[in-house]
C-alpha cells in the first residue's frame, strides 16, 4: 500500500501542458506567438500571470494592455479555482496542451473577480486551507501552525516547493 506521502507527492507534482493564445482582436503589433507552460495543478492562473504578460506585452501596446484574464472555449476562467479544477471543469475531455486565450480587454465584469495583488491570492488560499481544515479535523491543524508555517505553505505553493 502507497504511503500518504507517496500521493500527496504524485498530486503536488501534477501538470498540465497549457498552450496560452493571445485573443484575435487584441494583437496591434505583429502577431504574437503561443506560449506554452506546464501548469501546476494546485496552483492557480494568477501566479502565472506575470510570465504570460510578459510574453504577450511584446506585440501589444502598453497602453491598451489593462487587466489581464483568461477563458476557455468563450468561459472566462475564474481566478480563485486551483488550475487543476478548472481543467476538470471545462477541458478534461479534451487533447492536451490545454488551450486557453489570453485577453488584456473587456474583462467580464459579472463573470469574473478582479484581482488586484498576489495578497489577494495569497489570502484566498489561506482561507481556503483554514475552512478545509475546518471541515477535516476542526482546525487543529492550522490553528496550531505558527505564523511562519502558514507562509511557509504560501511560498511552497507560489514556488512550486514540495
């Protein structure tokens, strides 16, 4: 029998092959091209934000570059769903890389949540964990973890560290 460790090693190691097209309408310079990442599955869109903006910025001008969101297949993505959801939920029947759009206009107000900050992520996340371990063991686990663990556990996550 596998050892928890052993699962929980083989789930923070899942990636998706993701193949990232910058939106028709939105290209002003040259035509931009994809740019491909192996997306962690417990990581969250947002993180990846800065690489994908700094590839696509090339060929777009800055000041019709505003905040950036994703969708797949005409669905904005939502920012605050781990990666790996967002995939079961939209593209899981489909062949990989997975492919999303990029947009820098028109941000879907009703649809989406802005995000201003990685603060923000940060204390999603955070109360994502808190109310899991609320429903799992009555937050034992969190509320006896220091200040330092729970950025500890941040930082794993942004960095991709085990």
């Amino acid at each position: 029998m596998t050892d928890d460790k052993d699962v929980l090693r083989d789930v923070w190691f899942g990636r998706i092959p993701t193949c990232f097209t910058l939106y028709q309408d939105e290209i002003t310079e040259r035509e931009a091209e994809p740019y491909y990442l192996l997306l962690p599955r417990i990581s969250y869109l947002t993180l990846v934000t800065d690489k994908v903006k700094k590839h696509f910025q090339k060929v777009m001008r800055q000041e019709e570059a505003s905040e950036i969101w994703f969708e797949y297949e005409g669905t904005p993505l939502k920012w605050h769903y781990p990666i790996g959801l967002l995939f079961d939920l939209h593209a899981s029947n489909t062949a990989l890389p997975w492919s999303i759009t990029v947009h820098f206009k028109n941000f879907p107000e009703k649809d989406l949540l802005h995000c201003h900050s990685k603060d923000v992520i940060e204390a999603h996340f955070m109360a994502c964990i808190k109310e899991a371990d609320a429903l799992k063991h009555k937050s034992q686990v969190i509320n006896e973890m220091q200040k330092k663990d729970h950025k500890q556990l941040w930082m794993g996550l942004q960095n991709g560290k085990y």
